[in-house]
C-alpha cells in the first residue's frame, strides 16, 4: 500500500514540478502562434467596430485581399501598440522572419502561421476559392491545417478563420 502512495505521490510531483526542458518545443511554439493569432484577431476587431455600434457585424470590401498581415490591415496600428507590433506580427515559424499572412473578404479574415515545417503551404488562390464557396473554416480545420499528430514532419498551416 505504502508503494503505491509514493508512486501516485511522485507522479504528482512529476505533473506539478515538470522541469521546462521535457516541454515540447512545438508545442510551446504552437501555444505562442496561436496566442498571438488571437491577439492580433481581437485587434482587428477593435479596429473595425470603433467607427461603428459593436453589433454590427465586419464587413470588409468585396475585394479579396492577401498578403502579410500588416499590408492586409493596415490600421491595426490604431489599436495595438507600435512597441508590440513587431514582436506580434512576426512569424514564430517562418524562417526567413516574414510576418504573419492574412487574407480578407466581405466579412471574412483568415490569419496564417506557416507553421513547424516553415514552409506556406496553401495558396493564396486556394483560399481566395475557399472564401467564395464560403467554406475556409473547414478547409483550414481539416484540409489544410497543421496536424501534431504527424509531428514536425506534418505539412501544414496554423490558422486563424473569423466568418
């Protein structure tokens, strides 16, 4: 009996003091991307509801708009601080330090990490197709997202859809 306390005792302690080293790198990437992809998504609604009553849902411009997120939304800085800008928008994955990709159309924003294999890997065509047939939130949930289940070697995006 006094065995199995102590077993069940160490493994609590295990839980409770893990050391930082045993954390998954990816997952501790993964937590930060998707903590600043909300970030920045809270933002934009900041950004857009200022000039308006807050139920009104976004609507953006009929034209489709790509690129990184700061040429996607440029007023964002009226609603982030200019000292965190940098830091927000920069891709924790992306290799060459680019930021964050974003896409935008009536009222619909998707936000893109490239994800642990560093690589874009849905194209800006394929999600301006998803965008019409009003179906990016289940591409980017089951087609063209990140899986952690495949590890590192998982192709992939990290998203971020609001429709």
């Amino acid at each position: 009996m006094m065995v199995v306390l102590f077993g069940v005792g160490a493994f609590f302690a295990y839980i409770i003091f893990k050391p930082n080293y045993l954390e998954n790198p990816i997952n501790v990437r993964m937590t930060k991307v998707n903590g600043e992809l909300r970030s920045i998504a809270t933002s934009i609604f900041d950004m857009e509801t200022a000039n308006r009553v807050v139920s009104t849902p976004l609507n953006f411009s009929n034209d489709f708009v790509f690129g990184s997120v700061d040429e996607v939304f440029p007023d964002l800085v009226t609603t982030i601080d200019p000292l965190e800008i940098g830091d927000l928008f920069k891709d924790e994955y992306n290799p060459s330090e680019d930021l964050y990709r974003a896409a935008k159309w009536n009222d619909t924003f998707v936000l893109i990490s490239v994800g642990p294999d560093e690589v874009l890997n849905v194209t800006e065509g394929q999600i301006k197709e998803a965008m019409e047939n009003q179906n990016v939130g289940k591409m980017a949930r089951l087609e063209w997202a990140y899986s952690p289940t495949n590890g590192l070697d998982s192709s992939g995006d990290i998203f971020r859809v609001q429709q």
